[in-house]
C-alpha cells in the first residue's frame, strides 16, 4: 500500500499532467490492488483530492471539479495576465449565439424551430455550426413531427467549458424572472446606455453568413461586452 | 418625418416622443436596427423604455411606436427582415381587435395580445439568459488550464515473444500484398502488319484458296496481335489479293485468295 502522502502526490502530478478532467473512478484505475485497497480507493481518492484542492487556497491555480472531472485551471483572478501573456484573444460570442445557447441549455431538448419560435427570427446555420463544432450541443434524437427535425441538447463539454459542475448550477428561470422584475424596478436608464454602448461592439448576426457574425474577434475596442438588461 | 412623430398621451400623460436617440444619421440607424435581435428584441425595447412590465403592455401605443419605426426603416431604404414586418401586421392585428366590442367567440379564440406576451416574456427571459451566459466564468477568457511539462517517461514495455508461426504469417501476408502490387510491364511486340499480311496470304494459298475466317486468328497472338491480323486482312482485301465470302446472312466467313480461283465463284 501506498501511503496517503504520496497517494496525493501522484493524483496532483497525474492531474497536473492530464489533457482533460478526469473523474475519481479514473484515479482509482491508476492504481494497482497493491498500491491501493480497491475497497476504500474511491474515498482515499476523494480525500486526497481535498487535500490537494485546500492545499491551492492560497496559490494562483485551483483545483475544480467540473462535468468531466477534476482539473487545475488557473483562478480567474489572475485571468488578465494570463490573458495578456496568450497571443490568441479569447473568442467573444454574439449576442445571437449566446441567445441560441441559452435556449438549448434551458429548453432541451429543442428542435431549431423551436429556437426560432422563440427568438422570432431564423437561425442562421454559422450559429449551429460553431455550438456543434465547440461541441457545446449535440443531436440527441429526433422530434417525432413531420421532417422529423434533429433535437439538440447541451454536452459535458458545454459544462466544462463553462466551469459547471452540471446544469444546476446556472441560474433557474425563476431567478432570471426575478432579475426582470428588478430590471423594470431599475428604470429604463440603463437601457439606452447599454444599447449606446453595444453601438460598438456588437455585431449584426440576423444574415448570419460571416463567420465574423458568431466569433467576434475584433479586439480594439476596450469595451467589455455588457449584454442589455444583465446588470444583475 | 419629425411632423409624424409627435409626443402622445396616453391616460392623460405624456409618454414617449420618438426615441430621441433615433435622431441620428441614416447610417448610425442602420447599426442602430442591427443592435436588435430581431422584432421581438426590438419590442421588448419599446416596451422596457416606458418601463413597464411586459404584462402591461400599452398594445396601441407600442403599435404606433413600432409601426413608426418600421416605416423610419423602410424611408431610409434599410432593409428589413420579414420578420419585422410580420410583426407589424400582429401588432396591427391585435391593435384592431381591441378597438371591436368583445363577442363571446372571441373569448374562445387564442388571444393574440396573450400570444404576444407570453412571446415577450420568453424572449425576456432567454436573453436574460444569454446575458447571463455571457457573465459565467470560461475556460479561454476568465479561465486557463495549465500547461505542465510531463515527465520523461522511462516505461519498459515488456517486449513480447514472437513465435516463428507469426513471423510466417506476416511474411505471407507481405507477398500477398506484394502480388497486389505487382507491376506488369507490358512492352512493344515487333509485330508487323506487312509480316502478318505475308503469313495470312501463304496460309489461304495453301488450304486450297477456302479459310474460315477464324482460323485466322491465333489466341496465342494476345490483343495486339489479332488486331494486327485484322489489319493486315483489310490491308489484303484493300490490294485485292484476298475477298471476304459468306454463303448466307450470319454463316460463317471465309476467306480466300482472289487470283488462285477466280472463276470458281460459286459463293458469290
């Protein structure tokens, strides 16, 4: 048997080293019966990977625990350096997308129609393109209606990116109502200066056949994104 | 323009003049319509700028207003998407309806002012949504996953016996594969269509001036050569040293020598 020290040693270094998340069941399989009681190895595990997260409370990466797994990401406090460190500027999403995906994460499964009924627009194909191929939605069946259209719902890879555990940790519609209702309570002001500020960086997506439309990489402006109506 | 767009009552207080932030180059109006997304986008903004809740909606004000923007739009020559106008006319619709005495079938009927609402209301809620999508922390831009330099690995992998059966097998699977990859190199027989002409002539003169047509061929000879053969049969005929007979339709060819028995032209 491996001491709980080094037990903890070698999940760090394996996380440290994995590609991706990895769950405890795939921890446990790192390890032979002799280096590991096969009966208290999930536990042993878990507690290791406690020790590992609280020991990184004070350091610039932590220890997290997503949809796939668990992974060491850098904290988002330190994101601007980092970000300044990367050549590649991270993707900024339209308006048009992030609505498209906000449908799918709360009304799955959906069919693209119903995506269209609620946005009252069409859905340009880019959109659904750049969700399947980020692989942040996936076919999961088909309606049974005439063209029997594909229905989509979100991944795991959709959490992970996102930082989620599962889909309970987004805010329920209930509370998104509430951030309506304290919307109107907060007068129209910030509507227009939303809107006047949007003037800048938002791009149109209703045609939606450039690229440009969905992965808005234009980064001279300083402007963070600041969606209407989402002060909350 | 600024003549139709003047400031309304409604119960009696004054509620919204145009948008005072339309005043603004046609240009500007352009990117103003694109920062929508689409009719419902750009009602749900009507209606949040009289700060109102949705329920409440003020159909004929909101009608106006939308109606007022739509023709702004379309004065300008900027191009709508249908579904803009598809709207107006459910805004229209709705406006109308409201304006009639309410009959007891109306009540059966599907409200479409309810309709608009809910619509609005959904929409609210998933652009809330999306905003708050927007906010939740990402891998790429609020987050990064590490790149850790692995460790050399220094693995011995047991190196497996290998049975002489095997090696067999796998060097009969080579030659199989190497057949497939066979190259056949075809080069140029030395046939002569003037040889084969010579060699036709001295077997028809032989067999009594009759040939079957076929025995003129040899399967041996491979394409090439039958087809010289053929050649040099149309080049015989064409001197008129041999001629083609048939006793019927379909029966079979012969051959023969034109000058060693020209008058025994049965055949013909």
């Amino acid at each position: 048997m491996i001491d709980q020290e080094k037990i903890i040693g070698i999940v760090e270094a394996v996380l440290l080293a994995a590609e991706s998340p990895m769950e405890v069941k795939e921890l446990v399989e790192l390890f032979n019966s002799e280096e590991l009681d096969k009966d208290t190895a999930a536990k042993t595990i878990r507690d290791a990977l406690e020790v590992i997260g609280s020991e990184y409370d004070r350091r610039s990466i932590e220890l997290k625990r997503v949809a796939s797994g668990y992974r060491f990401q850098v904290k988002q406090d330190y994101s601007e350096w980092v970000g300044r460190m990367l050549k590649d500027r991270p993707p900024r999403y339209t308006r048009a997308l992030l609505e498209t995906l906000a449908i799918v994460v709360y009304k799955q499964p959906v069919t693209r129609g119903d995506i269209e009924e609620l946005r009252g627009v069409s859905v340009s194909q880019n959109i659904m393109r750049t969700l399947l191929e980020r692989g942040w939605i996936k076919t999961v069946g088909q309606k049974e209606v005439p063209g029997r259209p594909a229905l989509y719902a979100t991944t795991k890879e959709f959490l992970d990116y996102f930082d989620l555990r599962n889909l309970n940790d987004l805010p329920e519609i209930s509370e998104i109502q509430e951030l309506v209702v304290k919307e109107i309570q907060e007068g129209n002001d910030e509507v227009s200066r939303e809107v006047a500020v949007n003037i800048d960086v938002e791009d149109n997506e209703e045609g939606g056949q450039l690229s440009e439309d969905i992965l808005d990489t234009d980064n001279t402006s300083s402007n963070v994104v600041s969606l209407p109506l989402s002060n909350g | 323009m600024s003549d139709d767009l003047a400031v309304a009552l409604v119960d009696g207080a004054p509620v919204t003049e145009f948008p005072k932030d339309l005043h603004i180059p046609p240009e500007a109006l352009k990117v103003f319509i694109e920062l929508f997304e689409g009719p419902l986008d750009l009602l749900l903004y009507l209606v949040r700028r009289q700060n109102i809740d949705v329920l409440e909606i003020e159909v004929a004000e909101i009608t106006k207003q939308y109606i007022d923007y739509i023709n702004l739009m379309e004065a300008l020559e900027i191009d709508l998407a249908g579904e803009y106008l598809a709207m107006a006319a459910t805004l229209t619709e709705i406006k109308s309806r409201m304006l009639l005495p309410r009959t007891s079938s109306d009540e059966e009927e599907d409200d479409p002012k309810e309709e608009l609402i809910r619509r609005l209301q959904e929409y609210e809620e998933i652009k809330l949504a999306a905003g708050a999508l927007e906010k939740i922390p990402r891998l790429e831009r609020d987050l990064h996953l590490l790149s850790v330099e692995k460790p050399e690995i220094d693995q011995d992998i047991p190196q497996p016996e290998v049975e002489l059966k095997e090696v067999l097998f796998a060097f009969s699977s080579v030659l199989k594969r190497a057949e497939m990859f066979a190259q056949h190199r075809v080069e140029y027989e030395t046939l002569s269509v003037r040889d084969r002409m010579a060699s036709i002539l001295t077997k028809v003169n032989l067999d009594s001036g009759f040939i079957n047509f076929f025995d003129l061929f040899e399967a041996d000879d491979g394409r090439l050569g039958i087809i010289v053969s053929f050649l040099a049969l149309m080049e015989l005929s064409r001197e008129g040293l041999i001629e083609f007979v048939q006793r019927e339709a379909y029966a079979e060819i012969h051959v023969r020598a034109l000058k060693a028995d020209v008058e025994n032209n049965r055949y013909q």
